[in-house]
C-alpha cells in the first residue's frame, strides 16, 4: 500500500519538464531566507503584544518555549502563524500576552539562535495561518545548469506558475506519517492525530492534482470545476466556460481547485468530479480517515503563482528570490527548476 502512495506524496510529476541540472541546496542556513508577510498592520492597542522574530538554526516551537519563559507565559500562550524550517534564517510573527515585561523591552531581548526585531501592542492572539504570503531568497551552491535553459524555465514559471503539491516534509521524514493513515483513528494517540489527518488529506489532494499535471489540465478550467479567486479563500462553480473565464485563468487571476477531503464528496462535477472520486477511493483508507474525524470537504488551489520572481546564475550559484501566498511551498518552485539535495527538509511556505 505504501507504493501506491509514494509517487503522489514523495515524487509526483513535474509540470515544466525534468529538472535542468543539480545543486546543493541549504549548505549553511543564509542559503534559505523566508520572510512572513501578515497583511496586517499591528493594532497598537491591545492585551498582546506582536513580536518580530529572526531566527537562524532554530525551529518555530524552540523559539515560542524562549519566548514563553521570557513573558513569563504558558507555551500555548504564544501565537504564531506557521511553522519555519529549523535549518534556515526565518523573519516570521510571534504573539504573546502583556505582562511586567513592556512592549519596548522586548526588542532588547536576544538568545543564541533568535533576536527580537520589532514588538507593537496588538489585540489578539496571532492564529495560526494568519499570513498573507512568504518571501524567499534561495541559494544553490555547485550548480550543474545550461544559462539558457534556466532562463527559458524560469520565464515559464513566472507566466504559468507551478502546480501546488504539498511538500514531501508534509508525510514525515521519508514518507513515515503515510504507514499510520491506515490506523483506526481511535489508535492514533493525540499529539499524532493531527499529523496524520493532515497527511491524509494531503496524499489526496497531490493524487488529484497528479493526474491533472498528467493531463495537462492542472493550469486551466473545466466545466465542473470549483475555482478559486488568487490570494482568497473563496471559490465558485463552473458552469458554462467562457472566453472570460479562459482569460482570467491564463492570467492567473483565478485557478482551479482540488479536494481537501471531508464528510461526503466534493462538489465538483462531470469529468472533474468523476476524477477525483476515482483517485480518493484508490488511496483508501484515507479518505475513511478524514471522514471518521469528522472534517469537511474543503478546497485548495491547483497551482500557486509565483510572484516577484528573480535570478541570477553565475559562479557556480543560482540564486532565487520570489513570493508565495500563504500555505504554499517552496519546495514546488524549486523541483520545477533543479534537483537538489535535502529537499525533503524544507518546511511549509505559511502552515
């Protein structure tokens, strides 16, 4: 059952062709720099206060313990938006409650691996997801790349975007999170459940979106599609596809959208809803999982626009900069381009 799995989690088909040369990949943590965008500005008022964090070699939870003990608070009194890779330089969000500590001394504060940038009264605590986008700034080191051939892949990326696979870290460490989705739910112990949920609506969405890079349907809609507005959350039926509707997903102002499975079945129709249903039931148990924990049927967006992208390749380096909206990964854009080492460690763009 695990092989039926793996190439929808680990290694699902490329949209662009194959990759067009190999690199190393996160040699030291300033070859991945991410930065959150909230969409919001602080409220300058309020029972929290809204901390902006840089840390280097230090996963998110670490850091909101630090910051737990500095307030003093409970952890889970510490807000964050999403969850940063441990091996990189990360510039993301923390809340915590008000206490003796002021707003102005935090900023004062410093530890071995994080420092505190900026600190504003703010009036609740951040949720997680509460991100607009994340910005990256990516270097490969020993890179084996035709200019030509990068520059050409790079223009099509930019114009076409690259199909919204969850990343492979989203299944554990070599898959490991996929051989507990065939548990009982009532086997999965609490700290677990919520990574195994998770996997398993993840595998059923890279399944859909898969097989609509196989045939080439990933980037445009089809009559009984759900598509989503870029940046929202909102989607709408697709009834009659007109030449509007054509143009407007040609310029990625709207994509099509596949099944964050729940209760029941996804609200696509015809050929769309034929296909999802098909490769759901050829990945069961999962989607008995979801449904037995009681989640609904979402949606996701088929493909994520890659925004401000830029390059340059020289020395043996290519370097990347671009932005992502929120709950995408970085690591779409990347093996759309190279192959490169350590792949699977990279963390969610905005989980």
């Amino acid at each position: 059952m695990r092989e039926l799995w793996q190439r929808p989690a680990l290694d699902p088909p490329r949209a662009h062709g194959p990759p067009l040369g190999s690199g190393i990949l996160r040699s030291q943590p300033e070859d991945f720099l991410v930065e959150e965008e909230l969409g919001f500005a602080p409220a300058g008022t309020g029972q929290h206060v809204l901390l902006r964090v840089r840390k280097r070699n230090a996963n998110t939870q670490w850091v909101a313990r630090e910051l737990a003990r500095a307030c003093p608070c409970r952890p889970a009194d510490v807000g964050y938006a999403g969850l940063k890779d441990r091996h990189a330089v990360a510039v993301q969000w923390f809340t915590v409650p008000r206490s003796v500590r002021s707003v102005q001394s935090w900023t004062s504060l410093r530890g071995a691996d994080y420092e505190i940038l900026e600190a504003h009264p703010h009036t609740r605590k951040l949720p997680r997801g509460a991100l607009a986008a994340n910005r990256f700034e990516i270097r490969i080191r020993a890179a084996r790349v035709d200019g030509a051939a990068l520059a050409q892949r790079i223009e099509r990326i930019a114009r076409l975007g690259v199909p919204n696979y969850f990343g492979p870290q989203r299944f554990g460490r070599e898959g490991a999170n996929l051989l507990r989705i065939a548990a009982p739910l009532s086997d999965l112990r609490p700290p677990e459940r919520g990574f195994i949920l998770s996997a398993a609506r993840s595998l059923i969405f890279n399944g859909v979106l898969a097989e609509r890079v196989a045939d080439g349907s990933w980037a445009s809609a089809e009559p009984g599609d759900l598509l989503n507005l870029d940046g929202r959350a909102s989607f709408f039926a697709v009834g009659d596809l007109d030449a509007s509707l054509r143009e407007r997903c040609e310029r990625m102002d709207i994509h099509p959208t596949g099944p964050m499975w729940g209760r029941g079945e996804p609200a696509t129709g015809g050929r769309i809803g034929e296909l999802e249903r098909r490769v759901a039931a050829a990945l069961a148990p999962a989607p008995e999982l979801v449904a037995a924990a009681g989640l609904s049927q979402e949606r996701r967006s088929l493909r994520v626009a890659v925004r401000e992208l830029g390059w340059a390749c020289e020395a043996a380096e290519v370097r990347l900069r671009f932005r992502l909206g929120r709950g995408s990964f970085a690591t779409t854009v990347l093996r759309e381009i190279l192959a490169v080492d350590s792949l699977e460690d990279l963390a969610s763009a905005g989980d």
